[in-house]
C-alpha cells in the first residue's frame, strides 16, 4: 500500500463538516456535565422562584369629569385643552409629594411588621401578632429593623440592633417600657398563634421612607384621553395591602376634590376628633386602672370578697379552737404522767393521732398485766420488775411524742393566727378600695357615654359631608390580585430550561473543538496512510492493561476482535512460518502489552508456536500477563551470554504459547539491542516458532522499540481510542516516512462498540438484557 506523509498542520487541521461519531463519542463523554448543567440551570430557576418574594399588582381605573367651576381644586388652565390637560394635571397630583403626604395622613404607613425569616421576610399587614404603641425619642431608630421574639403570651424578648441576636431584653405585654432612645408598649393581638412563628421585627418608617416607597410602587397613567380615564395601580409583596393603598389613593383622590366645600364639617370632625382622642386616653387609663386592679387583687367583685374573707376568718377561729382542745387535752395527759398518775389516766382516743392512741392502748394493756402479776408475784420478783421497766420504758417514749405533738399543735395555733391577721388587714382595706373601684366605673360609664355622643355627632357631620358629590367617578374599583406580576414561574422556568440547553449546547461545542484525541478509525484513515488492521472494544469488566483474557472469555468482544485482526495478519505477511511481528505505542498506557499478549494467545489457539519476547527492559510487564513473578533472567541476561534460551523461555497456561521475560534492567538497552547478539536471537528462535512476537518500548519515549522493529516482518502501532492525542500520530507517520516502515499497520484499541463504526463484536458476546439499555449505552457504559 502506498504510503503518504502528513506534516503537523496536516494533523491538527479540523475535518471538514462534522463529525457525528466524534460528536456522538463527545456528547456521551459530555451527558454527566450536560445533566449537571441542566439541574443547575433548573434548580436556579426554581431557587429564584423559590426565594423570590411574588409581587403583586393591584389597579383602579377613574373617570375625570371636571366641569368649568372645578378650579376649586386649585388646578389652572383645565378648561384649556381638556382631554390632555386634565389627565396631566391629575397625574402630576396623584405623584406629587402633597398627594403623597395626605395619603400618608390618611393611612397608617408609620411602622411595618415582618415576620424575621432566614431568607425571606414576611410583612404581617393587618395581621401582626403584636402591635407597638410608641413614643420615639431618638430618630436614629427610623427606618431600622428592631426584632421582637415571642417568648410566650406574656412575654417577650427585643432587639434594636441588626443582629437580633445582640443584646436582647425581655419584657411583659402590655408593659410600659422607657428607654433613653424611645418608650413604648408592646400588645399582643388576636393574630397571634401559640404553634405559629416567634421571630418577628417591625420598622419604624420615617417620612421620607414612606414617600419614596408610595413614589416607588404607585403607576399612574392614561388609560384614554377622548373618555378622560386613567389608571391607578399600586405594587407590593402583599396582596391586601397593594389594595387597600388603591383603594385609600381613590378615596383620598375623590375627597380631595370636596374639602373646600366641607371645610366647616371638616373642622368640626377635626374637633371631634381630637376630642375623642383625648377621651379614648381616658378610657385607656380607666380600663388599664381596671385590669391592673383585677391583676394585682384578682378580682373585680369586692362584695364578694368580703363575703368570702368573713367566712374564711369563722374558719380559721374553728381549726384554731379546734387545736386549742387538743393541746389541752394533750398537756393534761403530759401532766398525769409527770405527777405518775397511771392507773387513772383520763383521754379519749379519737383526740389524738393513731401513732398516740396505739401507744395510750398499749400502757393501759401494760399496766393490766402489771395488776395481774401483783396478784401471783411479787414486786421484788424478776417479772414484776420487767414490767415495770417496760412500763417506764413506755411512758418516757409516749412523754417524747406527746410533747412534739404539742408543739405541732401550737405551731400550727401560730400560723393561724398569722393567717387571720392577714385576712382581717385585707378586710379593713377592702371597703376603701371597693369606693374607689366603683367611683373610677362610674367615671368610666360617664365617658364612656360622653365618647359614644361624640361619636354620633361625628357620623352626623360625616355624613352632612358626605352629602356634597364629586365629578370624579370610580369606574373599577381597586382588584385584590391572586397571581403575582413577578416572579413569573413558567417564564424562569422556560429561561432555564433555554439556558440548560444553550449551555449544553455550547460545552459540548466546546469540548468538541478542543477534543484533540483519536476516537474512531475514520480520524485514523484521515491523518496517517498506515493501514488498520483492525479495533478492539472495551470491555464491560474491569481488567489490568497486561492482563490475559483470551483464555477465560473466549467467545468475548476481544477474543473476536483478536481473531479479524489474527486473520488480517495473514493477508499483510505472506507466508505461514518465520514470520517477526512486533507490537508497539507512541507512549506507555495505549495497551500495547495486553494486544501483544492476548494477539499471541489467539494465534497460538490456530495451532501454532508463538513465542512472546518483552523487550520492553525499562518497564517490562509481560511476566504480569500470566501472573509469575520476577524470576531475575530474560531478554536482558541472554544478549549478554550470562543464561542460554532454554533457560529462559517461560510457559505459559495456553497451549504453544511460550514467552521470555525482559530480565533485569540494563543501563543501556539501546546498546543490547545493537549488537549481533539480539539478531543471533532472533535467528535461534524461528528455528523452534513459527511467530515470534515482540513486545517492544514506546517509540515516542525511547528508540528501542525502533530497532526492534527493523527486524520485523510486521509492526503493529497501538492507538488506544480517547487516550491517544491527534499528535501521537506525527510519530507514525515519521516511522513511514523517515524511517521507511512499509510494513507497518494500526490497531484502535479500547473503543466503545456503540454503533456500526464502532467495530464491535458483542454478537457473539454472552450479555445479560440490561447491557442492551440505551441509557447505559449512550452514558457510556462499557459492554
């Protein structure tokens, strides 16, 4: 075949067009990355949607209707080009800062409560768990997060710095508390929930805070000019309260327009307002005055009280009176024993403990045995004399328990008198405070009435306000909107599903621009003109580069490939017997060994003498083929004479299979291999083989394996598939070119069999179903 020499810039210049079987072995490379990309690009979708707080949009739209006389509003120049005039206008005043500021008068944007998430904040509009009723003193605190922990329902923990965590004081509800910076009450709210959150914080806001955020989310704009509509909308992360801002913006807007002609309700409303007010503090003190009363005496209802302290004074004189019995009973038993008055011991045995009683019993039996014996003994005797003792013994002990049991009495007598003490002080103290509770409730019922007549008067003038129209008219009112205007989740997740494909999309280009190693024999054929004798395909067991394989798995994907390339050897070297074929690599790892050993072995199962010579001495690894171990002579020892052939050829588990290992290590095997010696060798052994096979060095790294080589009938260059770089290719095509190797052919080793072009052999392959999976084909699995 002839031969054709590339130069380098041959080799790395790109295929024209694409291709496929490259991009198909680069995407598989690529799926676990290209997955990777994917569930990033997703899960930052999802994150943002996750972590993003929805923002909500809420609209009115109002019709303007001015008339000639409307420069009551103080607004020039509206009879002048109506249509535009009049929407200009009213939109420069529903942006203006004086709107702003009347709409800050009207709703209370003052303090904002959140919910202290650890990522996001929740506001608690309208349903805060607790609310602040405040004075402040220093406005360094405005528009500062002040974090509040609910600790129970009756107490608290707050914070003024950033960290809520710094600092912290613990309080009551409902308690006042001053401080150097503000003072204020803290109240708990029917929105709180026993089971629900407890880190929360609220926001003073400072004027201009509220401005910029009315300036920041309120759109105004036309909606038509020849019908004189416009739109107000309003955007926030809370629904209800993006509404009701609209809703108040309306409101506030079409008043706006009566407040001269209500000017004289108005102030009257202001009076009552401040009247009302000022009740209300009234009203506040008396009903603190009350719970605090309640709290301190834990009751409101001091008749009661009275009635139950009486009663329970009667009962402390009946257990006093009752003790006082039992201490004189008990003393005149105390006494009866002093003075040894025994036999005519007066008690009753329901008086005193049962410990007592049992004892009293137990005399009264001593001192009847005591008679019995006075009759039969006398007192001088023994028996009479125990009883006595045991009678003593008796008394002393029941003297002892009598005498604690009447300071138990007296103690007792002690405490009772103490508790009646108290309840007769409490009982002197209670009419005066039963007079000021019910003079303070009548104060309360006054203003209380005085506050509802206000009130009334108020509705009055409100509704005598009321009664004057407007010319501005609400077409739609403010909507309460149920889906956020951002984030948009079908969108994001449409961007990431579009970016994991683009990303994936561009990697994959990517590294298929900049893949610069050898996949398929196309990329052979192209960039050198040595012919392919075949490939051989991975395998789906993990095996050792130099391991034998032929022997176990006969029927396997390399056992066929060996055998096609077996048969393409016989067309490359003509003739049977004598024939020289050496196997060799650009560099160590391509798989130069294990096709050296296992290309021996399918040859030797055709009948014929193979002999495997390592003369690879810098690295040899064909003695790790066949698992023996270092025998410390080989190639290296006979091209110095130091052992004969015989001694050693080695061999092997597969019939007619024989190999030598390298040896020792030379300092010079380039030298070894120069003199007459290695070609003496070569000429003994095709006396005894019929191939005799060489395993030589890298020619890439070392020259040994180029002299070797020259006394080959064929040479084999093992490219292994996705390890071989493009260039590795350079030095076989200088081989052939430079060093005029005309019977040179390539093996692609270690690639996949996915595919036709792929030059696999799982036909005959013994494989389970699941090596068929398309998934596990297209990842990349080896089979």
């Amino acid at each position: 075949m002839e031969n054709k020499t590339l130069n380098h810039s041959e080799i790395n210049k790109p295929t024209e067009g694409i291709d496929f079987e490259k991009a198909l072995t680069v995407l598989r490379k690529s799926i676990l990355w290209v997955l990777i990309i994917f569930i990033v690009t997703n899960l930052g979708a999802y994150l943002y949607i996750r972590w993003t707080k929805p923002l909500y949009e809420s609209e009115s739209e109002l019709k303007l209707d001015v008339k000639s006389d409307a420069t009551e509003l103080g607004l020039t120049g509206l009879t002048e080009n109506k249509n535009l005039n009049i929407i200009s206008g009213e939109i420069e005043l529903l942006k203006s800062k004086l709107f702003f500021n009347k709409v800050i008068e009207t709703v209370d944007l003052s303090i904002s409560y959140y919910t202290a998430g650890k990522v996001l904040n929740d506001e608690k509009f309208e349903a805060s768990p607790f609310i602040v009723d405040y004075t402040l003193k220093n406005h360094s605190l405005l528009d500062r997060q002040i974090y509040v922990t609910i600790l129970d329902n009756t107490r608290y923990s707050i914070s003024f710095f950033d960290d809520a965590n710094s600092n912290t004081r613990t309080y009551k509800f409902g308690e006042p508390v001053n401080t150097p910076d503000i003072e204020f009450i803290i109240y708990l709210t029917e929105f709180f929930a026993p089971q629900g959150d407890r880190n929360f914080f609220f926001i003073i806001n400072s004027e201009r805070a509220q401005i910029n955020y009315l300036s920041r989310n309120l759109t105004v704009e036309p909606l038509n000019l020849n019908a004189n509509t416009i739109r107000i909308a309003f955007k926030d992360h809370n629904p209800l309260k993006a509404r009701d801002l609209v809703n108040a913006i309306d409101t506030l807007y079409l008043n706006y327009t009566e407040e001269e002609k209500n000017q004289e309700n108005k102030q009257k409303i202001e009076w009552l307002n401040s009247e009302l007010k000022q009740i209300e503090k009234q009203l506040e003190g008396y009903e603190d005055y009350f719970e605090n009363f309640t709290i301190k005496n834990r009751t409101n209802d001091l008749d009661e009280d009275l009635r139950k302290t009486i009663i329970a004074i009667n009962a402390l004189d009946s257990q006093r009176y009752e003790l006082t019995k039992k201490v004189e009973a008990t003393e005149q038993i105390q006494n009866e024993l002093k003075k040894g008055e025994l036999n005519s011991l007066n008690y009753s045995l329901g008086v005193y403990p049962k410990y007592i009683s049992d004892m009293l019993t137990e005399l009264t039996d001593l001192l009847s045995e005591r008679e019995r014996l006075r009759l039969s003994y006398n007192e001088s005797t023994y028996a009479f004399k125990k009883k006595d003792q045991e009678i003593g013994n008796l008394t002393d002990n029941l003297q002892i328990q009598l005498k604690t049991l009447t300071d138990r009495y007296t103690s007792e007598i002690q405490d009772l008198m103490i508790r009646k003490r108290k309840l007769e002080d409490s009982f002197v103290e209670l009419p005066g405070k039963s007079t000021e509770f019910n003079k303070n409730q009548r104060f309360f019922n006054l203003y209380e009435e005085f506050y509802l007549s206000l009130m009334q008067s108020k509705a009055q003038f409100q509704i005598a306000e009321a009664g004057t129209t407007t010319d501005f008219k609400i077409l739609s009112s403010a909507t309460l909107p149920q889906e956020p205007i951002s984030p948009n989740a079908l969108i994001i997740y449409g961007i990431g599903l579009v970016a994991g494909f683009f990303l994936s999309f561009v990697f994959v280009s990517i590294r298929y621009l900049l893949h610069n190693k050898i996949s398929t024999v196309h990329e052979i054929e192209r960039l050198c003109g040595a012919p392919i004798l075949g490939s051989i395909p991975n395998t789906s067991e993990k095996i050792g580069m130099t391991q034998l394989v032929i022997d176990k798995k006969p029927k396997s994907a390399v056992s066929e490939a060996l055998r096609s390339i077996r048969t393409n050897i016989e067309f490359m070297v003509s003739g049977g017997k004598d024939r020289v074929i050496s196997v060799t690599s650009t560099i160590g790892g391509e798989g130069k060994t294990f096709v050296a050993v296992n290309l021996g072995a399918i040859i030797a199962l055709s009948k014929k003498k193979v002999l495997l010579l390592d003369l690879d001495m810098r690295k040899p690894r064909v003695h790790l083929a066949f698992q023996d171990k270092y025998t410390g002579k080989g190639v290296s020892t006979i091209l110095i004479n130091k052992h004969s052939i015989e001694e050693c050829i080695q061999k092997t588990t597969v019939e007619n299979l024989d190999y030598i290992p390298a040896g020792p290590t030379p300092p010079n095997p380039s030298e070894l291999l120069l003199n007459g010696e290695y070609d003496s060798l070569i000429n003994k052994l095709k006396y005894d083989y019929d191939i005799i096979i060489l395993d030589t060095p890298p020619v890439g790294l070392v020259t040994d394996g180029i002299l070797a080589m020259k006394k080959a009938d064929l040479a084999i260059y093992i490219v292994r598939a996705h390890y071989s770089r493009k260039i590795f290719l350079n030095t076989l095509n200088r081989l052939t070119s430079v060093n005029q190797f005309k019977n040179i052919a390539v093996v692609l080793n270690a690639t996949s069999n996915i595919g036709a072009n792929g030059y696999g052999y799982g036909y005959y392959e013994e494989k389970s179903e699941s090596d068929n999976n398309f998934i596990k084909r297209l990842l990349g699995k080896r089979v």
